[in-house]
C-alpha cells in the first residue's frame, strides 16, 4: 500500500510499561501498512519508559512518531488528548502491554466500509510465558443495531477498543470518561454507535491483536476492592443513562442485568479476600453496604447471588472462607 492510502493514527497510551513498550512500539513500525502515525501519551511513567520512547523518536523514519508527556491522570485522559492530537483519517488503540500483528492496520483498512464497524479476534497472552495462551474468536457479525447494543448491556459483545478501527470525523464530541476504570470501553463503543447509527459489525476471521494478561488473583487491599465495586456500579449506571429515552426495550434489559452484572463482580473480589481484617473493613463500608442493600431488593437478581451478598457482609471469617470455597467446588462440579 502507498501514502495515497488514508493515515491511521495509532494511539498508544503508556504507564510505567519499561518491560513492555518496546514489542508494542515495534509492532506498529512493523505494519505492512505504512501511512501510520503513532502518538505515544505517557501518563507520568516513573521508571524507564521515558527513555526507551524517546529513543525511538531520534531513530525511526518508516512511520511519524508523535510523544506527548502528562502528569498521571489515567488511560481515559491519555486516550483523549490522543484523539484531539489524532492527524489521520482512522484511529487504532493499541495498549502498551499488547502488540499487534504485521498486517493488522492493512486489514483493517481494506475492510472498510460506510456504516459498518470492523473488528478483530484477540488472542489473550497470560503473564510472560510464550506458550501460555489462548485464542478468542468472534465468529459472530452483526448487521442490527438493537442486537449490537443489547449484546454490550449485557457484556456478551467484547467492548474493547482496541479490536475496531474508528472513523476520526465520526468521532466528534465522543471521548472517554475520565471518572471510571471499568468498562469505559463498552461505554465509548456504545456512544459511537448509537451517535453514528452503526448498523453493522463485520468481524474479521483472522486473530491479529495480542492482549498480555498479567496474573491478579490476589487482593489484599480494601480500598481497591471497594474502588472497584463503586466503579463498576457507576460504570452500569452510566450505560443505563446514555441508552436514548425512546430505546424502551433496551433500558429495561439493562435494568434487568444490573444487579446479576453487579453481583458477578463483587463476588469475582470479594472471593479473592485472605485476611479477617480485610473482610471486616469490607463488611463495614457504607457504601458497600448500600450497594448491596439495594441489590437484594433489586427483584431481577438471581437467588444464589442474593445469598452469597447476605452471607459474605455478615459471616465471621472462618465461616466466610469456609463457605467461599464450597462454592467453588460447587462451580466445578457444573
């Protein structure tokens, strides 16, 4: 392909990712496309990053490389000044743990087509292990709106940016929000859909974004187990909210997987608690309990979820444990 070829911008937001950077970076110049910008945000890294994209800015000529540093303000302001600097036509998300294939942007913009949204397979890469892997393929196309919708209220469609080339002019006033660290993913697809009447995803057949997964079975901290529930609530809320009032049907499904979408979460952290003091700041929270003062009522959520939020905020430690892992062997035995 030539520079006649439409520019992608390649937005690559980056924290203190020195072990990684460097296979993300090198995995964009790669491209069998060559009409690229890469527009490298570093949100205040504070180890080696710095450096190494620096250095390539003295020596790479194939494609342009733009940098950008800000004070540390999360992936969705890094995301955000992205776009607004965005030169190209499209723009392509690239996460700085994850690298793409060679002939991922040239796919992508071959298969373009009006009122039609391109995404890919994915394959998830755990830890730094090179055979320690597993492919997620989407065999499923879609070409109607209320389907593509409802599927990402209910967290069956994959929401992740980074699997779709977008269109810069359809883009306007679309950002992400800044306030959550969950699914602020599904929250940018769904605004881009409903503002630019997507009817279509086509998904291509071929696996050509590496997704690294690093290892986060623990959780020893209450206030990040508290964060995260908050922020997954709002996050639910916030997609109930920009649902237009005249998509009746599809409200009231997201009303109706609220509280199971909610209880899933708490309990994929709540489960992961190993010490009595941490339990015991959990099951005091305020906040907490309002949340799941208002599950329990919520008439949609499932028996074995209502249980396991009565049992896990007032059980003493022993019991608590002691009933997290029957449940487990229950799940196995399914």
């Amino acid at each position: 392909m030539n520079r006649k070829e439409p520019k992608i911008s390649v937005i690559m937001p980056v924290y203190n990712a020195e072990k990684t950077i460097e296979r993300a970076i090198l995995s964009v110049i790669n491209q069998t496309y060559n009409n690229i910008e890469l527009i490298l945000i570093n949100d205040g890294s504070t180890d080696g990053t710095e450096n190494i994209m620096k250095s390539y800015l003295e020596k790479e000529n194939k494609i342009d490389i733009r940098y950008y540093f800000q004070k540390n303000s999360g992936p969705s302001i890094a995301k955000n000044l992205g776009i607004n600097m965005a030169k190209g036509e499209y723009i392509l998300f690239v996460d700085s743990d994850d690298t793409i294939s060679e002939n991922y942007i040239e796919s992508l913009v071959i298969n373009q087509k009006e009122g039609t949204l391109i995404g890919v397979s994915y394959k998830i890469k755990e830890g730094t292990g090179k055979n320690n892997s597993s492919v997620i393929i989407t065999n499923k196309d879609y070409y109607v709106r209320d389907e593509i919708l409802n599927d990402l209220v209910i967290g069956k469609l994959n929401g992740f940016v980074v699997l779709y080339l977008f269109n810069k002019e359809k883009m306007k006033n679309i950002y992400f929000e800044k306030d959550i660290i969950y699914m602020e993913d599904t929250l940018f697809l769904i605004k881009y859909i409903i503002n630019n009447n997507i009817n279509n995803i086509i998904y291509l057949k071929d696996v050509y974004y590496n997704y690294y997964q690093t290892d986060g079975s623990i959780t020893n901290n209450t206030n990040k187990i508290i964060k995260n529930i908050l922020s997954f609530t709002n996050s639910i809320r916030k997609i109930e909210n920009i649902i237009p009032k005249e998509e009746k049907e599809l409200k009231e499904i997201c009303k109706k997987n609220r509280a199971n979408r909610i209880s899933k979460l708490i309990e994929n952290n709540v489960s992961k608690i190993k010490e009595r003091k941490i339990l015991k700041e959990y099951q005091k929270s305020e906040e907490i309990k309002q949340i799941i003062k208002e599950l329990i009522e919520d008439c949609n959520i499932k028996s074995g979820y209502k249980l396991y939020l009565k049992f896990t905020m007032n059980s003493p430690y022993i019991l608590f444990l002691a009933y997290i892992k029957i449940r487990e062997i229950l799940k196995k035995m399914k």
